[in-house]
C-alpha cells in the first residue's frame, strides 16, 4: 500500500526568507562598512573646490580617526599677526601630534581668510579630518604633494587651538573614535621623536 506524504512547505520558505534577510544584511554591513569612501571619493574637495563645511568632518563623519601621534603637522601663519604660529604647534605638540618642522610663514598662494586651512594629501585626508576638531571652522584642502604632512594655515579669524576637553567631547559627540594602531614609517619620512 502507498501512502501519500505531503510536505509543508512553510518551514523550508521559512528558513529561505531568514538566509535571504541575513545575505542582505551582510551586504549591506560590507557596502556601508567605511562610512561611505565611495560618496567620498566622488565628493572629495579639489584645490579649486575645498570644503568649507562648519562641522569638523562634515555630514558624514568617519567612526574613527587616526591619534595625534601618528599626523605631522606644519604650521602656518597667514596672517600680519607675529608668533600665532608657534604657539598653536606648541600648543599641538603638547597635545600629542608630530611637527618635524618649525612654524613658519605661509608663503603659498592660498589665500586663508577664515579660522585656518588645512591642506593635505589624499592619503592624509584623515589625518586633516582630525586636526579640523582642533580648529573648528577650518577649510580642508586637498591638494596634490608627496608629503606626508598635514599643513595648517592660521587666517585672520584663528584665536587658539581647541583645548584638548573641548575636541574629546566633540569628538564623542560625533561619535568618532581614534584608532589605537601604531603608527607604521614610510619611505621618505622622518621618524624623529617630536620634544
């Protein structure tokens, strides 16, 4: 005698549903992962084109940023003012960050007119994102040098660097945390300890 077993298919779409919702899922975490470096890219500031937004690392802020110790910063003063300059890489080295060089005066054809600019290479664009929570209302600058330093020019407006309360708190408002990899040499650049 044969008996006839039918099979409920509701389990089986069940458990079919469930692995398509996870394979979305993962897709979505992998796509969404780096907040987005590809709108990033399409939206990165030239030199013709900087960004001049007011929040520090604009609407979409990275979920982490390089520590200080890993960004050498040059210091620039573009302004009539005497001195601002190497109090704020005073100020900057005491908070952490490299500067290999002295501060000096700006002598590009930039012209700064608000807070500060912060000119950098694609590569260094973090570090430059880091550095605008320290002068906050600065320019970023992307602009095309081998260097591996991120360059601050002080305009007219720069009264001091942000203590550093002030750019944790913004900092965990923001939501961004600092990575806590060592910093790794590359070739060309001086791995003298900063004072």
């Amino acid at each position: 005698m044969a008996s006839t077993v039918t099979r409920r298919p509701l389990p089986a779409l069940i458990a079919l549903v469930a692995l398509l919702l996870l394979t979305a899922l993962v897709w979505w975490r992998v796509m969404n992962r780096d907040g987005g470096s590809s709108a990033d890219a399409k939206n990165c500031p030239t030199p013709s084109a900087a960004s001049t937004s007011s929040t520090p690392t604009g609407t979409a802020a990275p979920r982490t940023l390089p520590p200080q110790r890993t960004v050498d910063v040059l210091v620039l003063n573009a302004t009539t003012r005497n001195g601002i300059a190497g109090k704020a890489r005073t100020a900057l080295l005491a908070d952490g960050f490299r500067s290999t060089l002295r501060a000096n005066d700006d002598d590009s054809k930039n012209k700064v007119t608000g807070t500060a600019q912060i000119r950098y290479s694609a590569a260094n664009k973090p570090g430059a994102q880091l550095l605008q929570y320290y002068f906050p209302g600065a320019q970023l600058l992307q602009v095309s040098t081998p260097s591996e330093q991120v360059t601050v020019s002080l305009g007219p407006r720069y009264s001091a660097v942000q203590s550093q309360k002030a750019v944790t708190a913004r900092l965990a408002a923001d939501k961004v945390t600092l990575t806590t990899a060592a910093p790794t040499p590359t070739a060309g650049t001086s791995t003298t300890s900063r004072c």
